[in-house]
C-alpha cells in the first residue's frame, strides 16, 4: 500500500521545526528520494532560481515547509517582514509548480491565524475568506492566505498538479522555537516555568488574562499526516484541518505545563499584553472522514516536549 518509496520528494524548509519532523517521519517510512537545499543552495525568495534549480532535479511532489511565523508579540513586531517573506517564498513554490511537468503535487502549510477572529464554535475550512482576521496576526494571515487561494486557483487551472493546504492547529514539541521573542505559546510557557523553576523565581507573569482557547497538533502527529496523506490519497486536493480534537484556554495550559515542569510558585496575568484572539479551534471532522486521527495525547506530547527542552540546557 502507499506510493513508491522511490518518489522524487522535494521537502522545503528540511530544518525548520515542520520540516525536520517531516524529514525524520519520511526517513522512518523509508522513503528514499527525498531531495533537500539549504538556504545558501537555493534561497526561496528569489523566484527565478527556485524555477531553475527544481527544473534540475525535477521532483514529483512538493512538501513546503518553508516559510516565517512567530507568536503574537512577533507578530506584531515584524508584520512586513512575515508578510513578503511568506508570499515571496510561497509564490516561488507554486509558479514552479506550475511551469515543471515533473511536479503533479504540492503540500502547503497555512495556519489557524487565516480563520476570522470572532468565532466561538470549531471552525471548518468553510470559513476561511469569510469574516475580520484578528489585528495582531492580520498581515502574516493574509499572506497565508494567499497561499492558499493560489493552491486552490492551481487545482482550478491545472489538470497535471494538484495542491492539498493543510492548516494545522497551534504545532508543539520537540524542536520547537524556544526563542522567548519568538516562540508559539506552548514553548513560551515551558521556558517560562522551567527558568522560574531553576532559578527559584516565586512568580511567572504570562500575557493576557488566561481565558483564550487554543487547540494543539503534536509535531510528530502532523508528520505522520504528511505521510498518511502521501500513501493514501494520489491528489487530495482542498483544505484540510488537522489538530487534536479539544481546545484548552490558556489558563489551563499554563497549569498542566506548571505541573508537568513541576514549578510550584505563582501564576499572574499581564492584562496590558494582547490576548489574541479568543477562541482558535478549528473542526477536524474532514480530516477525520479521510479516516486519521492524532494518536498522541496532550498530557504526553507536552511530556516529550518538556523532556526535549531540558535537554537543551
Ligand atoms: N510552527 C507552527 O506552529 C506552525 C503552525 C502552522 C503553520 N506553520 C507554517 O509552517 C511553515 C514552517 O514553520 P516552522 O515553524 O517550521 O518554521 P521554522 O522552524 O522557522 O522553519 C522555517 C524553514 O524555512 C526555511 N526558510 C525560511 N526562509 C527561507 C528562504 N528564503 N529560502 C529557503 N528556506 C527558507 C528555513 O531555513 P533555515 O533552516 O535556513 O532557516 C527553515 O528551514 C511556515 O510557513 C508556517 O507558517 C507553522
């Protein structure tokens, strides 16, 4: 079952936290062509080069884990730059899957930030182009957006390739960005409560005031999807959610962190910092008909994770 091993697999962003778990999980199923650059070998952005270098190694299938994302303090301080970076590499992508016939599919990654802000059930893919996106994310959920308008106007014009955009929910573990500038909230609280841990600090101040919900993917569940969507489905065309099923607010997140990091000091709420927006959850029902589900647990993906970054240190 599942396609050729020897399928030629052009996987972008191959050390990013996406791409090197997608990396591992294509290694694990024995895939064998898997085709790799570096940024210095083939910067994304210019896209002429991209168009000459896969024009070269004509892969058959594009994984774009490329791309610029960060958490909402990043997002509000460097707007501009996720916005052109993630067009310019994602645009690169696309226009030469278009142009080289080898090419007949592409994987895209958009994110739970595309869907408008005021929502307070789970979310299907319907959604998405269909209301105000939340302010502090607006430019890098704009152009992922975009990303995934061109994937669908690709699976319009093109018969000879096909675009599947997946939109994952809030991705954690291992190898996660532990960059407090920079990082998703998951990694932010860990690096939170360990370094209050170690060095005995009484208190942790988080942004906001707890009460968001947001829904987690552990990395290495979303890889195996990669490869479950590979073996199973020769185009899969569309949008497709993918997360575990129940959302958490961010309050209880920060408990079950504070206690997996065993920190027994306080919690407080720094309601000058944005919240984000309230409710981020997206509906997995599609993704489910196809028939795969997350097999990791939050209580043991948040595990693996904590252990991943105590190893860090
Ligand atoms: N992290 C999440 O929770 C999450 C959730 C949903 C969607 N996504 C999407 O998934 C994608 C990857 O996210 P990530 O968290 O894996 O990011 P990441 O860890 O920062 O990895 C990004 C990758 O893109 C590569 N890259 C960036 N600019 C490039 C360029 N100009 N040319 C070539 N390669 C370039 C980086 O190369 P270097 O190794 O050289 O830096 C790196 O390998 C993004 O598009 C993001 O929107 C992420």
């Amino acid at each position: 079952m599942g396609i050729s091993r020897k399928t030629k697999i052009y996987l972008a962003g191959h050390r990013g936290f996406l791409g090197t778990a997608i990396y591992d999980c294509l290694k694990e199923n024995d895939f064998e062509n898997v085709i790799t650059f570096t940024r210095k070998e083939l910067d994304l952005s210019n896209t002429i080069d991209t168009l000459h270098k896969l024009s070269e190694s004509e892969p058959e299938i594009i994984l774009n884990a490329a791309g610029m994302t960060g958490g909402v303090i990043f997002n509000q301080k460097n707007p501009a730059s996720l916005a052109l970076q993630n067009l310019l590499l994602q645009n690169s992508i696309f226009f030469s899957a278009t142009k080289i016939p080898s090419i007949s599919r592409v994987i895209y990654f958009g994110s739970s930030c595309m869907y408008p802000r005021s929502q307070n059930t789970p979310m299907n893919e319907e959604l998405l182009f269909r209301g105000q996106l939340e302010p502090t994310s607006f430019a890098y959920a704009m152009a992922k957006l975009s990303g995934v308008s061109v994937g669908e106007a690709i699976n319009k014009e093109l018969n000879n390739c096909s675009v599947t955009s997946i939109i994952p929910s809030g991705v954690y573990g291992p190898g996660d960005n532990f960059d407090l500038k920079s990082s998703h909230v998951v990694a932010a609280l860990i690096k939170k409560f360990s370094i209050a841990k170690d060095e005995n600090i009484p208190e942790v101040t988080l942004f906001g005031d707890g009460s968001p919900v947001r829904q987690f993917l552990f990395i290495k569940d979303l890889a195996k999807f990669i490869v479950y969507c590979l073996d199973n489905f020769q185009s899969s065309k569309g949008i497709f959610n993918v997360g575990n099923e129940k959302g958490v607010s961010i309050a209880e997140l920060a408990q079950l962190i504070k206690n997996e990091v065993n920190y027994k000091g306080e919690v407080l709420w720094d309601t000058s910092k944005p919240n984000g927006a309230p409710y981020k959850v997206l509906d997995t029902g599609k993704c489910l008909n196809l028939g795969w589900s997350p097999s990791t647990s939050f209580p043991e993906g948040l595990r693996e994770t904590v252990s991943f970054f105590s190893s860090l240190k």
